[in-house]
C-alpha cells in the first residue's frame, strides 16, 4: 500500500482554503489542476462560471504528509456539506491490489466510478462503504517506478 491521505471538499473555494492552509502550516503544492485543464469528454461539460475551479490539489505538509482537495460543489455534488464532506484517498501498489481492495470496499456499498484507466494516467475509482464513508483508490504505475 502507498499511503493513506484525506481528501477534502470544497464548493468554490478549494484554491483559498488550501493556500490558507499553506500559509499558516508551511509545506508546498505538489500539483494544481483546474476543470479547464480536463480533456473534453462525452456527456461531461464543464461550466465556463466552473472552469477556474480546482479539478485536484496535492499539497504537502512538511512532515511530508499530503491532503488532497477539490471543489465538487453544485451539480458535481449535489449532497455536498460544508466540513462534513470527505473521503480518504488510498494508493496501491498494483492494479491486482486497487481491484482488491476496491472490490471489498464497495461490497454492500455504492460504486461512484468504476475502476478504470483515467485521463491523469491513474487506474481509479471512487465508492462509498457500506459504513458512509467514502473511498478513492488509484494505482500509478508512473509514480511506483520513481519511487
């Protein structure tokens, strides 16, 4: 397994929170990706207002752990609550393992995404347990072979 990190949610305001974060806790951003970085794809359009918004954030905090976010407010997640929405992000080290796992995570549960390849070169996918909480698992081939 590569680790286990928080993934926050924010309605719009994914770039604020986490550059306050950065701020007063130090550490640095690994990457930023914003909706109109995204390819375009079938049945999925984003917004102009939307385009500015934060698709992922990686930011380290300098003990080296990481928390991810995003901005999955309005139509992306119509459930969304503020400080209540969240999932944990783990990494594996295969694809056999994110199958694995994926698969007795989301027995009893719901499947958001299916695990497949993605446009980000991650092989992915989100659920929710049968518990509530919610799930993304993802292997990079890429990222197992530099480390």
């Amino acid at each position: 397994m590569k680790g286990l990190h928080p993934y926050l949610y924010f309605n719009g305001n994914c770039h604020e929170a986490m550059h306050y974060y950065k701020e007063h806790i130090g550490g640095s951003f690994d990457f930023v990706g914003k909706y109109a970085d995204m390819p375009p794809q079938a049945g999925f359009n984003v917004d102009d207002s939307n385009k500015d918004q934060i698709m992922h954030m990686t930011y380290s905090l300098p003990d080296g752990s990481k928390i991810m976010a995003s901005d999955v407010g309005g139509e992306w997640a119509p459930n969304y609550q503020q400080g209540n929405s969240f999932s944990l992000s783990l990494g594996a080290e295969s694809q056999e393992e994110a199958d694995r796992i994926f698969n007795a995570l989301s027995k009893d549960g719901k499947v958001s995404m299916p695990m497949q390849k993605t446009f980000w070169g991650d092989y992915f996918g989100t659920c929710t347990d049968k518990f509530g909480v919610n799930w993304m698992i993802s292997f990079n081939e890429q990222h197992l072979a530099e480390n």
